[in-house]
C-alpha cells in the first residue's frame, strides 16, 4: 500500500511495506493493549489507543487498520506513522475517530535495520454506545411583536457540538410534519452557536437543530412555538356605552419565510445559464459550477440525486435568500454564491480518500482529507473544485456527489 503523508503532520512516505524477515518466529505476532474510549475531538466516534512493548533499535513504527481479516494485503488497509519508537516504556499511539460498533483488525509494524516485523497484531470491535452529539433545551429567548402580525424571534438551544449545526422549521405544530422536505434550514451555523433569529409570520412553528458529526445528522428533540398566542391579532376593545362602528378588521397574518415553492419559483430571477459539466443532484454543501464562469454553494441540507450533463439552471432572488432551479429536476434547492474557490484538477489518478488521503493538482498545490469519511470512485485527472464554506474549505470532485473537507498543506 502506498501511503501518502507529511512530516509537517507527523507522517512519512512509506512504499510497499512487505512482510518481515526478521527472526524466524512463523507464530503470529502478541496482541497490543487496547483501550477504548468515546472521543472528544469527532463526537459520536470512538479513540482507540494502542499500546505495545519497547522496541530497542527500531526506526520506524506504523499503526495499521483494517476493517477486513484479509492479511494486510495492499489497498484494504490504512496506516499511520511513524510512532516514534522507545527504548524503555512502552509504544503508545491514540487513533481518534474511528467508527463505532465495527470489527477492526490492526497490527503494529516496526522497521528494523534488517527489516519490517509486525510485533503486535489482534483484533477488537469498537464501542457503539457512544451518544451522538445533540442539541437539547430548546426555548424561545424573545419575541418581538411587529406591524402586521409579524413577529422577530429568538430562538436558543445547548448546542451538542459536532462539526456544524442546522436550523430546521416549519409552521405546522405536529411532529409528523416535520418530515423530510417539507422543512426550511438555516445553516451551516458553527458548532458553538447557540441562538439565531428570524422574522416569522405569527402563527404556530415546529423546530429543531440538526448536528452533524463524524457519525452523520443527529436531530433534536422537536420543539414548538405558538406564535399566534404571543403575537396574534389582539380581540377589538369592549364596546363603549355609545354604540361607535366596530374596529377595523386586523391585517391578515403575515406568511411564513420561505413558504412552499411551486414550480416556477415565485421570485425575481437574477441567473440564467447552465451547469458547467456533470450535474449529479446535492448532497450537502454541494458546489455548483455555473457556464458562466460563476460558482454557487447549496445552503441547505436536502439529498436529492439525478444525473444529467450541462442541464439548465435558473437562480431566483426569493426575498428570502436565493434558491436554484435545474432542468429536469422537479425539487429546488437554496444557494448561495461562493467567491473563495479555486478550479483546477487532480494530477493524475483519482480514487476516492479514505482519512487522511492527500491530493496532489494540477496547479501544485496540495491539500489533504481534514474530516473522517471514505468513498471510492476511479478517474483521471479530473477536474476539482475547492471552496471557503465559511466554516473551511471542502473539495468536489468530477462525477462524485458528495463533498469532503479538505485543508491546504502546499
């Protein structure tokens, strides 16, 4: 397996590490300790600690994983090193942000002068019990009755952590209807936030804030606001002894942001033009490169997949924010433009990453994975491009409808 890595981040260039022939021991290695626990870099995924014997006269150590027992055979395994070895103590190493609940299969290479020798090998599951970071005690912190029957709430929660938050709401009171798509997210807010505000029409909402972490979206609690009891249009004075004629009917409730979009979008249009390429649908912080040379980010969380090449697009100014429409695609999506972003392509073949996976483009630079994920797709020299989502940047890749955090090592 050829593992790409740098010093800067502790790591080394390690190339076809065979078996060892160091000593004639044909019994499979010791185990290593192994000490698990819920981490607190990537919550909801697990910390895993190696430790193994002193090894007198190494030069290099690496910890490999695997989730398959297929011997450590090239391609089916990661590695991480080198561990700096000891003379007296024993070798420690913490791997954070494994996966919970899955059988792993590790072994401890070591590089002698005369060789490699895997001096520990062995097995574990991962723990599953690890909670998912959620948001919880959900309230209203204000409210600010407006003209019209408005109102400019404050919404607060404890945020759980993760890597990034979304606002999700609706004015239906039921938490059936909080269902997929039939919501409006206000999003990414970074992980610490713990407020945001909006101006609503004075009628009933159901919300929640969504955290994504390393083991994906975790939803609140659902919770609820009666906006029509704190801003609602106020019962007319009791009539005065002297017959007068009834007050004026009270404006009609304003509608909620964002109401439901039919096809048109009702809006001002500000683009027309098509997709620069391969479209295939949005996934969450998806990038779209436009033919007019113009890149869009899509702002809110929704899945939708469909495959088509340089469809059409139309991009609406809703009042509320921007929202894209493709050709083809019966579902809209909210966007918003991206002036950060680099395009440029992979220097060679392309296979996906794995965790700490470094690409090498075509302008020189070189970026590396920065958030645990895996996904495999083959090409070459396909085109990238890399974008500043306000919370770091992420790379999308030609053909691939997902997205993955990236950071800038040259």
């Amino acid at each position: 397996m050829k593992r790409l890595a740098l010093a800067a981040v502790g790591l080394a260039l390690v190339v076809a590490m065979g078996a060892s022939t160091k000593g004639a021991a044909q019994s499979p290695p010791p185990p290593a300790t192994v000490f698990q626990a819920c981490s607190v870099a990537y919550p909801g995924s697990i910390a895993v600690t190696f430790a193994w014997p002193p090894t007198t006269g190494a030069l290099q150590q690496w910890v490999d994983l695997s989730l398959s027992d297929s011997g450590f055979l090239p391609d089916t395994f990661l590695g991480v090193g080198s561990v700096v070895p000891t003379r007296w103590t024993h070798n420690t190493f913490t791997w954070d942000g494994i996966l919970p609940g899955l059988s792993h299969f590790y072994r401890i290479n070591v590089l002698y002068p005369d060789g490699w020798v895997a001096v520990a090998s062995g097995s574990f599951v991962s723990i599953g019990d690890c909670p998912k970071p959620t948001a919880s005690e959900g309230r209203v912190a204000s409210v600010e009755c407006e003209a019209g029957g408005a109102m400019r709430v404050t919404l607060s929660w404890v945020p759980g952590g993760g890597t990034s938050q979304w606002l999700d709401y609706n004015y239906n009171r039921s938490v059936e209807d909080m269902a997929w798509d039939s919501y409006w997210s206000q999003g990414p807010l970074a992980p610490g936030t713990n407020s945001f505000e909006l101006l609503l029409g004075a009628t009933g909402y159901s919300w929640r804030v969504n955290t994504l972490s390393a083991e994906g979206w975790s939803p609140s609690p659902i919770w609820f606001l009666d906006g029509s009891s704190l801003c609602g249009p106020q019962a007319p004075p009791a009539a005065p002894p002297t017959p007068v004629p009834p007050p004026p009917t009270p404006p009609s409730v304003l509608p909620p942001p964002l109401p439901s979009l039919p096809n048109p979008i009702p809006g001002e249009i500000v683009i027309q033009t098509c997709i620069d390429g391969t479209f295939t649908g949005w996934s969450g912080y998806t990038a779209f490169e436009l033919c007019n040379g113009q890149v869009w980010m899509q702002s809110s969380y929704s899945y939708m997949y469909h495959y088509a090449y340089r469809p059409d697009v139309v991009i609406y100014n809703t009042g509320f924010g921007y929202r894209m429409q493709v050709e083809g695609v019966p579902d809209t999506v909210d966007v918003t433009p991206i002036t950060d972003f680099i395009r440029t392509c992979i220097d060679g073949d392309f296979e996906g990453w794995e965790g700490d996976t470094v690409f090498e483009l075509c302008n020189g630079q070189v970026w590396m994975q920065s958030s645990y994920s895996y996904t495999y797709h083959y090409a070459y020299r396909p085109d990238v491009v890399i974008y500043n989502t306000g919370f770091g940047y992420r790379m999308q890749v030609e053909g691939v409808n997902k997205t993955i955090a990236v950071v800038r090592l040259r």
